[in-house]
C-alpha cells in the first residue's frame, strides 16, 4: 500500500511540474513576445523600406517617451543638444553623453577652442576629449538642463546618449522591443 501511495504522490509532483513549466513557458513566451504589460500604448508601426533605423521618438505624455529598436538591434534617436539637432545611440554604458566634433560645433562649442585632457577609455584604447556643459538635451519632450558631455575628436562616428542625460531620469526602461524614458 506504501508504494502506491508512493507513486501517486511522484505521478502528482510530476503533473504538477509539467504544468508549472508549461504555463510558465507560455509566460516567458508571452514576455518575449512583448506582452509583457509594461508597454502602456501599444503603437503600430510598419519598419521603412530603407535599411535605415526608425529614429523618431514616440512621445507619449509630456514626461514619457518611447524609442523603437531598429533593425541592428540598437535604440537610435533624434534629439537637441542646445537648439542642434542630433541623431544619437542610446548607450547605457557610456558614462556621459559624448558627442562628435560635427556635433558639438552645431551645439555651440566649437572644437578648436578646447582642451582635450579628459582621458577616456575606449575598445581602441585611451583617447582625450573636451569637457562641455550642454544647457539642455532634448529627447521627444523629455528634457535635461545643464548636461555633462564630452567632445571625442575621433573615433566616433556618431554622438551617443550617455548616463549624464539617461541617469537623471525617473525611469529608463528596457523591453524586448522599446526603449522608454520617464522623466
């Protein structure tokens, strides 16, 4: 009689696993899927023709806004550095935003009247850049007053997003599918 008791109790642990890791499997699947419930507007958007990223924010509130990933798997976007426009790469791993030399001039500081004494570490190893104080960054309608920022003179070929506008927001979250900033 023991064993029978046994092996209902094994048969029930068993079914009860099965389908434990089936309705989670589902839940992973649903996640992935971006049905995640942290999306609070579902936008629709067809990719371009063109093998150019989707750049424009998506503003969805006067303090909230919502970048698409593009097809490299990167979240580019367009913005203000002062009253410039600039596309940027959201890079979390970039300490300060850091901008080209072409960028920074449209931004008002012009390059050529900078000391570059700021080491920086790179994949290519350590260069210099200048230390700029931008008087805003603009993304969407989320802006950041008096922003930290370099100025790399090369190596970068595009001006990126960096912790000192991304660290002074409320929120920077990251789903399967869009990039979505609080201020």
């Amino acid at each position: 009689m023991s064993n029978l008791l046994r092996d209902s109790f094994i048969m029930c642990v068993c079914i009860g696993g099965a389908a434990y890791f089936l309705n989670g499997n589902a839940r992973f699947q649903s996640f992935m899927n971006g049905e995640d419930g942290l999306n609070e507007v579902t936008i629709e958007q067809t990719a371009p023709q063109s093998t150019q990223p989707l750049t424009q924010p998506i503003v969805e509130s006067s303090s909230v806004v919502s970048i698409r990933k593009s097809p490299d798997g990167q979240f580019w976007t367009d913005g203000r550095a002062n009253s410039a426009n600039i596309k940027f790469l959201i890079d979390t791993g970039a300490s300060v935003v850091a901008l080209t030399p072409e960028d920074a001039r449209r931004a008002g500081h012009n390059p050529r009247n900078m000391t570059f004494d700021i080491p920086v570490n790179t994949a290519n190893g350590q260069i210099f850049a200048g230390r700029v104080q931008l008087k805003s960054v603009t993304i969407g309608a989320v802006t950041v007053r008096d922003v930290e920022a370099l100025v790399v003179p090369e190596g970068l070929s595009v001006s990126l997003l960096g912790m000192s506008y991304l660290g002074r927001l409320q929120k920077v979250e990251a789903t399967p599918t869009m990039m979505i900033l609080r201020r």
